[in-house]
C-alpha cells in the first residue's frame, strides 16, 4: 500500500502548517530520509524527510494552511498503481442568446452615478483593487478603458495582505499577553560611559580586519544581555514564570532577544547567559541571529527563556514599552544611547545615557522586585567590570 506523507507537528502549539517549498516534483523516485519539502513555522522553515522509498506524487499545494496530521502527498512502492488527484470539473457555461437590440455598452453603477467602462478596464480594477468611480474615463462619452486603469494612481487603495504562520502567531500570542497579563512599567536611564570606555578598549585589541559583525567585536547588546543574565541571578525572586499551580522559580538565565526579520520578529534564546563570557555571548548572538533571518532556527533555539530583550536603540528610539512573552514575567525595552549634559556637583557634565524600560507580570513580580532587578541591572551597565569578574 502507498504510504501517506503527513503534515508533522514540530510544535506543541501547532494545529495548522504551510508547505512554502517543495524539494521533488510529482513522478519522482525518494529514498527514506530524502528532504521532501520545507514546512513553515512561525519561527523557521523545518525539512520533512521521506519516511520510505519509492516514487511520490500527489504533492500538496505550497503556500496554503493545512491541517496537522493531513497527507500531503503519497509515496507508492515499485509496482503500486499511482492514483493521480481528479481535478474538478468546471461547471457548464451557459449560454444566452442576444439579439442586436439587447447588447449595449457595459455599465457599472456606483453612488448612483452611470459609470460606462469595458470589460478589460473592469476586470484590471479588480486585480489592482481599483475602485472604478475613483477613476476618470478617457474614452468616447467617458467610457473608462484599460489604459485609464494602468494610468491610475492606486497608492491609496488599500492591498489586503494574507497572514503568514509567523505574523498569526505574534498577533495570537501578544493580544494573549495583553489581554491576561497585568502588565505594569517601571524605567530608568543608565550610565554607559564606562561600558563605552571599556569595548572601545577591548575591540581596539581585536584583529585589524574584523569589522563589526566578527566574533572580535563586542557590541552594547552583548553587554546588555550578560548585565541582564547577571541581574536575574542577583534578584532571583524575578527570574519566575506564573502558573495557576504556583510561581516557577528558575536556576539559569535564559535570555531571549528579539530578532526583525522580514514579515515579523523571532526571539532566539541565549541559554545560561549568566555563565557565559562577553565574547561566547558575543559570537552565539551573531550566529543566532543570522540563523534567525534565515529562518533557520530550531524549535529548542527559541522555545523557553525567563526573560527576553528588545532593544530598539540602533533605530533612534530614545524609550518605549514592550509587551510580554508568555510564559515569561518580564521584557526590557532598550533604548537609544544618547549624549546628554548631566548636573554633577552643580556643574554641568557630559554623559552618555541609555533609558531603559522593565515590564513585569504583576502575577508574579511585584513592585518592588521589579524594581530591584532594573537597580541590579543598571549598577552591571554602569559597573561593566563586575561581568568581566
């Protein structure tokens, strides 16, 4: 008997999958274990194996949601008569008998107004989501005609975009987040001319053709995750996940940190950031986010973590708040680094300040342990040798 392809469940929350590329064409001979097709996530693009040899058809379509555990395509075994899909039949067109009199130039009536257009220049409003009273006809008597619509400026038409896996998932679990956790804010601006000093020193020690994305270079990020990790560690009772049973208390600091890519985010996951050193934080962030971009990403790279950043300084963005990722109790919104002049001893005083903004799960985090993290987090970026110890 043929055996089925199915639509795997790579994740625990996965009920519907899109097939976005396939790897073989109907009529053709697979080996167990042959990368049949890439499955989207919301996260990253998973390679579906063969599960036995023979010769594959009936391949789904690529692009639609499907269901989970639905066949996707069928593998028959030498000697197995292959069963092609029927397509369906397309109904009988009727026909109607005109006579000269009845046959008269089309017309399409909008807010009560005659609007005469062909049949060209309707069926191309409709591909390019022209609404024919917002369009002036140059033909005999007004008469809208094809070349009226390849003319028209459609910027202000609106173009209805379809979700993709990852953008329903984002919109799912961040209307969740806000919808059921008591989110509450606290903000503080920090002090980065040391941390400045300290990685203009260290990256002056690296090789002369290492540019910013090598291994060599430090960036603010880095120090931003390791003084996090390291505060999470300090302030304990926030390094927690809220469940109806009870408050989870963590060991390690698994620190998310929010990725853009085309279409959406991810948030690949720095496991034990607290253990790591600047340059392992460093050189694993590189690699995760250039595999996030890639679509890349195992499901283990981005599950889990006790707290996740999202820093949106390099864009200009002097403060903002972010939203939650369930399951986790905080996010810390990152800042531009900002030059600014700073009373000090009554006397006016060149600093270089990042304001950042804590958002915490009051199920779980009260006031003041909020605050205690975002104190012990600001004293690391201040005091950057304390994560060199």
């Amino acid at each position: 008997m043929p055996v089925e392809v199915i639509l795997p469940k790579v994740d625990m929350d996965m009920t519907t999958g899109i097939i976005s590329k396939w790897h073989v064409k109907n009529g053709d001979a697979v080996q167990k274990g042959t990368v049949l097709f890439e499955m989207e996530t919301d996260k990253s693009a998973i390679e579906i194996e063969a599960p036995a040899a023979g010769t594959i058809n009936n391949l789904a379509d690529t692009g639609k949601t499907i269901e989970i555990g639905k066949a996707v395509a069928m593998i028959y075994a030498n000697g197995e008569t292959v069963q092609q899909l029927k397509p369906t039949a397309p109904a009988p067109i009727e026909k109607i008998e005109t006579t000269p009199e009845l046959v008269k130039p089309i017309t399409v009536v909008a807010n009560g107004t005659g609007l005469r257009a062909t049949p060209l220049a309707r069926r191309l409003a409709r591909q390019k989501n022209i609404t024919l009273n917002s369009v002036s006809g140059s033909g005999p008597r007004g008469r809208i005609v094809a070349a009226d619509i390849e003319n028209h400026n459609a910027s202000a038409a609106p173009n209805l975009i379809p979700l993709d896996a990852m953008r329903r998932t984002i919109a799912q679990r961040l209307t969740l987040s806000k919808q059921t956790i008591p989110h509450f804010y606290v903000s503080s601006s920090c002090d980065l001319t040391q941390l400045l000093a300290i990685r203009e020193r260290i990256n002056a020690k690296a090789p002369k053709d290492a540019d910013k994305n090598s291994q060599w270079k430090l960036s603010i990020n880095d120090f931003i995750i390791k003084a996090m990790a390291l505060a999470l560690q300090h302030v304990p009772t926030a390094n927690v996940t809220y469940s109806d049973a009870g408050i989870l208390q963590h060991t390690c600091s698994d620190v998310g940190v929010a990725v853009s890519v085309e279409g959406g985010l991810f948030t690949p996951v720095l496991c034990n950031a607290e253990s790591k050193s600047l340059s392992q934080i460093s050189t694993e962030m590189k690699d995760l986010a250039t595999r996030a971009r890639a679509r890349k990403l195992q499901p283990a790279e981005y599950k889990g973590g006790t707290t996740t950043i999202s820093n949106l300084g390099m864009y200009g963005i002097e403060q903002f708040t972010a939203i939650i990722n369930p399951p986790q109790a905080t996010i810390l919104a990152v800042g531009a680094a900002i030059e600014q002049f700073v009373p000090v001893n009554k006397l006016p005083v060149a600093k270089t300040l990042m304001k950042c903004t804590l958002s915490c799960d009051h199920r779980a985090v009260d006031g003041v342990v909020g605050s205690a993290l975002l104190q012990a987090f600001r004293r690391y970026i201040e005091e950057p040798v304390l994560m060199l110890a």
